[in-house]
C-alpha cells in the first residue's frame, strides 16, 4: 500500500497528465462531438503538430511556447484544408466514407513522416525541460505545470468562441439541424471546414505545449488518439467543460491505476469507467440526453 | 443508388482481380527476370521499421544494408562469380506474426537467407516460419535463449543470448560493487513487459541475490508508457542503492529524464540491455542524464580497426552507431561469409557452412566464431559506461577503454 507521500505527488501528475490528454481530446471533441466526424486522423495529426514544434525548436531555434503563435494558426490552415480539399469532396457527406477518408489519411501522413522524418525519436532540448515546481512535497515538471493552465485557458476560449460568436452560433447551428441551417444562408461546407480547423488548431496547441516534456515519432499518435476518444465519450461529445473535466479524470485515474495495480494493469481502470459511463450515462458527464 | 452500389461492387471485384495477378507476376515472373542476368544472392531483412520499436527497427536495416553494400563493393560472392547480395525488405511492424507473414512471402519468392527480426519475440516467429522451408536464418538481435534451444537446424545467432548477458551483467556488477567497498545492497528492476523485459528481470531477481544484493521490488511496465512519474515516485519512495532498467530507447528517455525531475538519488544506474545507455543518441541528447549510468550490452571491439572503421562509416552516413547497426551489420556479413563459403546457394549447404563457421572479420569482442546448436559460443556483452560525454567501455579488462566510476558522484 503506497503511503502519502506519493499518492499526492501521483495525483498531481495525474492532473497535469490530464490536462494535456484533455487538450488533445478539445479539438477532438470539436470535430466527433459536434460535427459526428470520426476523425481517426487525429492522432496524425497531432504528429504532425508535434514535428512542426519540434522542426521550429531545432532547425531555427524557436521555443515551442513562442511556436504558439505559429504552429496553431498554421495547423488550422491544414485542418480547413483538409476538410476542404480532401475530407469533405471524398466522403460526400456521408459517416461511414468520412471514417474511412480520416483513417487513409492517417495512412499517408504516418508514412509521409517515416518517410521524411524516418522513425527516430526526437526530443526538444530546452532550458526548462528539467525544470520543477514543489507544490505539496511533490515535483512537478515546469512543462507540464504549463500544459495545465494553457489546456485551461483552450477550454475557456473554445467555449467563448461557441457560445459567443457567429461562428459558434453557426456551428452549433450546423450540427443541429444541417438543413434549416443552410436554408436561413450557412454556408455548411464553410463552416464544416472551420470547425475541423479549429479543432486542428487545438492539436497545434497541444503540440507546443506537449513536446517540451515528450517525445515526437511517426507513431506518437497512437498512444493519445484513444484516449482521445474515450474522454469525448467521457466529457459528453461537443462539450469543452467535459473533454476538460474528463481528461483530468482519466489522467487522474491512470495515474492512481498505475500506482494501485502496477504500471501494465492500471490502464484498465480508463476502460472500466468507459464501459460504465456507456452503461449508465451514454451522453456523457456534462453531454444533453439525445 | 443501387446503380451506384452495383458500379461499386464491380470496381472492387475488378480490383481484386487485378491485385491477385499482379501479386502472381510478382511471385513468378520476377525470379525470371533476375535469371537472365547474373544471379543476385537474394537476402532477406525483416525488421520492425514501423511501429513501436521503430527506430530500433530502422537502426537494424541500416545496418544491414550497410553490409550488404560493403560486400557487393568488395566484389560480391566470389566463389558464386562475383553474384551480388540482393536485399528483400520486410517489416514486422513490431509483431510476430507480421514478421510470419513476411518470411512466408520471401521464402514464397526464393530467398536465400533471411536476417531478422531485432526483438526476440519477433525473431522466434521468423526463425520457426523459416524454419518450415528450411531457409538459413540469422537472429540479429533478439537475445531469448528460446530462439536457439527449439532445436531449429536453419536457426542461428551470432550475438549473445540472455542467459550469457544477465550472467555476465551479474559477475561484473558484482566486481565492480566490491572494488569498490559493496555500497550497493538493494536494487529495482524497472522493465517493459514483453519477452525482454519480463525475462531480464526474472533473470536478474533469481541471481542478485546470489551476489548479496537485494532485489526489493520489480516494477513492469506497458509500450508505449507516456508518464513515468509513478514508477519514479516508488523509487523514491524505496530508495534502492541500483536502478535497474531494462526497457526500449524512448521509454529509457523519458525514465531518465523522469528521475533527473524528481531528484532521484542512486548509487548507480545500472541497465542490462538498456535501450539508451548505450546510445550516442541518448548521450548526444541528454548528455546529463546519461552521465554515469553503466550499461551491459552488445558492444563492439573499440580496439578493433575493422570496427571503428565501420562506426565512421556509419556516422558518416548521419546514423547513430548503436549495437542495432553493428548487430544486423554482422548477421548480414556472417551469412554471406558462409554462403562464399559453401559456394552455393542451396539451403542445406549454406546452413552447414554457418554451423562450421571460425569468422573472425566481425569487430566484436568475441573471438572466431564457434557455433554450438546454432549459438555463437564466443559472443558475449561488454560493460560501458556514460564518461565525460563519451561511452567507454569498463568491462571486460581486455577491451576496456575506460575504469569504472562507483558510486555514481553526481
């Protein structure tokens, strides 16, 4: 039975752990809550943020919390793009095409990246990679202290943005009831690939913010794109408040699992709390009753 | 819409169709292409060049077709007229039963040789499939001893096993605590759990207590494992005089970077087949982490000309000379000198030239080749050390370059 002195140290991981899973899950829960794309490119892409971070840090010296000016606005070109040009023409509006479109999309950019990149793994070397605040006896890496208040701060502003704008009103608007949007002028096509490059531009935060205190491979993705998943469906899909909330719980309780029932088995608890918010609140913490 | 999904239908059908007959020609048709002209050697390389051990994976290939072209630059295969070596490229993906697949279709193909698979997991499924079709195999890197002692007369493996490496690693950390006053009385073993890690640090739970240290906890953990916090945290909170990894390289790094932010405190890092310690990347990357950490690992002769020639070539080439790159680099070069050897490309010839093999052009600390039931008798570790920046090696006294620093100073 680990004592105090680190289950705390442990629990405050968790949620900083979390918040970065939570970041990752935003732009997801953007594009599968409140547009039903499955976007199973996520996870590539979020690589793909990552390896822009980590080329502005080595090749011209950028500190990947400057990059935050770059990397996200860039990645929400690529995102609109994508919707664009390649997502929204190949699926034809249709759940099962867009399913497959995103996965061959992850197909090609992984392999673009062995291919350009090959599979080392890279790291960003910055003054503060070691850098620690104590807080409760616990260590907590500066980066990742960041991370926590910058997913904050993206939930807040996703939230402004839906709730607050024309734009938002529009996708809420959109995801809704697609037609009578149209009908009163939407421009679906517009707004669908708006709302995917917001969600991009989410990753490109969680990029920045992320490689300080990880690693970038052609395969990093796979290790957050389900837990993306499961905190969408945790949080209630489309809502910022639950992808937040919901990535500190699942940060939290991989972080006790491990502790509790070793570092192999304390995955299992992500998936038990998934399968019982399934059974007994399919919409999610803070999702509305469909 | 049902026209739609009729069109539909029929595209697929049709390119199915097309796939197979193409897939045909490509079995059939491509052997008598190569027939016209001299015939090449065709060697498969099986790797997991994608996936989670993927840099590994891709170091492994590098290093093997290295050697295929120093060999074909060399005049080729000389007793078969100068044929050249042909590399076929397979990747696992990091799973056996891909790895399987891709014997399957080499040996579909007419390989001559296969060199594979770099986990040991992967390399005791390529190693059986091939063994099917009695096609020569050559393990590169996977270290099980299950791969040699299933009898498996096409099975060879040039480097050590296991059961050499935890038994050396074991003798010579024993060496290095006593001259220095046994500071080191506990230890933890932090492991990745498939068959290298898990059976490392079985190994070494059943023989340090032997040596009077003791193992006060083993800790197991998944790949990828993306925090490190709670392992780190039990360290701490155990305060074992050794820490003991046994994992892959990007798990090590962020261990290691892990413990430098939770200001662990040890006597020693000591790592049995640690997927960094003995790494110019690691030490490049994080040369403060790495100071210090002492490793046991496949390592190459550092007073070997042949060696460090082939290190220069490699970091010419931009690589990163790790044990992956020299590993695969002899497997190629060990199946070729018996194929020049045997001066024939029939399996049966090839196979009874590696088993009587004396190869002595390696670089490594092993002396001629000696294989015993397809194991390399005179292959064994080194032990090294992260010094001043460099990797030295500590262990054994012959090919040091280096004394050992214990306990850690900083």
């Amino acid at each position: 039975m680990p004592d105090l002195a680190i289950i705390v140290p442990s629990l405050l991981n968790g949620l900083t752990t979390g918040a970065l899973y939570a970041l990752i899950a935003l732009g997801l829960t953007l594009i599968y809550g409140v547009l039903h794309i499955i976007n199973f490119a996520h996870g590539a892409l979020l690589m793909v943020g990552l390896y822009a971070v980590w080329f502005l840090n080595t090749r011209l010296g950028i500190d990947p919390y400057v990059a935050l000016l770059i990397v996200p606005p860039a990645m929400f070109v690529l995102g609109y793009g994508l919707q664009r040009g390649i997502i929204g023409r190949a699926s034809h509006g249709r759940d099962e095409n867009i399913l497959l479109v995103t996965l061959g999309l992850s197909i090609v950019i992984e392999n673009l990246a062995l291919y350009f990149f090959r599979s080392d793994t890279r790291i960003v070397d910055t003054p503060y990679s070691f850098e620690t605040v104590e807080f409760l006896g616990a260590f907590l890496p500066l980066p990742k202290v960041i991370a926590f208040f910058g997913a904050l701060i993206s939930a807040a502003a996703l939230w402004l943005v839906m709730s607050k704008t024309d734009l938002g009103r529009a996708i809420r608007a959109i995801a809704r009831e697609r037609k009578g949007a149209q009908l009163v002028g939407i421009n679906a096509d517009h707004v669908y690939a708006m709302s995917f490059g917001l969600g991009i531009a989410c990753l490109g935060v969680a990029a920045c913010l992320l490689l300080p205190s990880y690693y970038v491979t052609p395969s990093v993705g796979h290790g957050f794109v389900l837990i993306a998943f499961t905190i969408v469906v945790l949080g209630g899909m489309g809502s910022f408040v639950g992808a937040l909330i919901g990535g500190l719980i699942i940060g939290v309780v991989e972080a006790l699992g491990g502790l509790f029932l070793g570092e192999s088995l304390g995955q299992i608890g992500i998936f038990v709390i998934f399968i019982l918010v399934l059974m007994f609140r399919p919409q999610g913490l803070l999702g509305h009753k469909v | 819409m049902t026209g739609e999904t009729k069109r539909r239908g029929v595209d697929r059908r049709q390119f199915i169709a097309t796939g197979a007959a193409a897939l045909g020609l490509g079995i059939t048709g491509f052997p008598a292409v190569l027939r016209a002209e001299a015939t090449p050697v065709k060697i498969g390389l099986i790797h997991p060049v994608s996936g989670f051990i993927a840099f590994s994976g891709t170091q492994c290939r590098e290093g093997a077709q290295m050697a295929i072209a120093d060999i074909n630059a060399a005049g080729g295969i000389k007793s078969l007229g100068g044929a050249k070596l042909e590399a076929v490229l397979g990747d696992s993906q990091g799973k056996p039963e891909i790895g399987a697949a891709e014997v399957t279709k080499m040996v579909e193909g007419g390989i001559h040789g296969i060199v594979a698979g770099y986990a040991s997991s992967i390399s005791l499924a390529t190693s059986q499939e091939a063994a099917k079709s009695n096609t020569p195999h050559v393990v590169d890197v996977g270290v099980s001893d299950q791969i040699v002692s299933r009898g498996l007369a096409n099975t060879f493996r040039f480097s050590p096993g296991y059961g050499k490496i935890a038994q050396f690693a074991v003798d010579n950390l024993d060496k290095i605590n006593q001259s220095a006053g046994s500071p080191a009385k506990t230890a933890m073993i932090i492991h990745e759990e498939s068959l290298f890690g898990t059976g490392t640090a079985k190994l070494l739970s059943e023989k340090l207590p032997e040596k009077g240290i003791e193992v006060i906890e083993v800790i197991k953990h998944a790949n990828p494992t993306r925090d490190f916090t709670n392992i780190v945290l039990q360290i701490k909170a155990k305060k074992p005089d050794l820490i003991i990894p046994a994992n892959y390289y990007n798990e090590y790094v962020l261990l290691a970077r892990t413990m430098r932010q939770q200001k662990v405190e040890a006597k020693g890092i000591y790592s049995v087949l640690g997927g960094a310690a003995s790494s110019y990347k690691f030490v490049k990357e994080f040369p403060e982490a790495a100071e210090q950490i002492m490793d046991c690992n496949h390592w190459f002769d550092p007073t070997s000309d042949v060696a460090l020639a082939r290190k220069k070539a490699a970091e010419d080439k931009g690589l990163f000379y790790t044990y992956e790159v020299f590993l695969a680099y002899n497997a190629v070069a060990f199946l070729a000198d018996a194929i020049e050897r045997a001066g024939s490309t029939e399996k049966d010839a090839i196979i009874a030239a590696m088993a009587a093999s004396t190869w002595d052009g390696h670089g490594m600390p092993y002396g001629p080749t000696k294989m015993v039931d397809g194991q390399n008798e005179g292959a064994q570790p080194v032990n090294t050390q992260v010094l001043n920046g460099d990797i030295e090696v500590i262990y054994p006294e012959e090919f040091a370059s280096a004394k050992p620093v214990f306990p850690m100073t900083m």
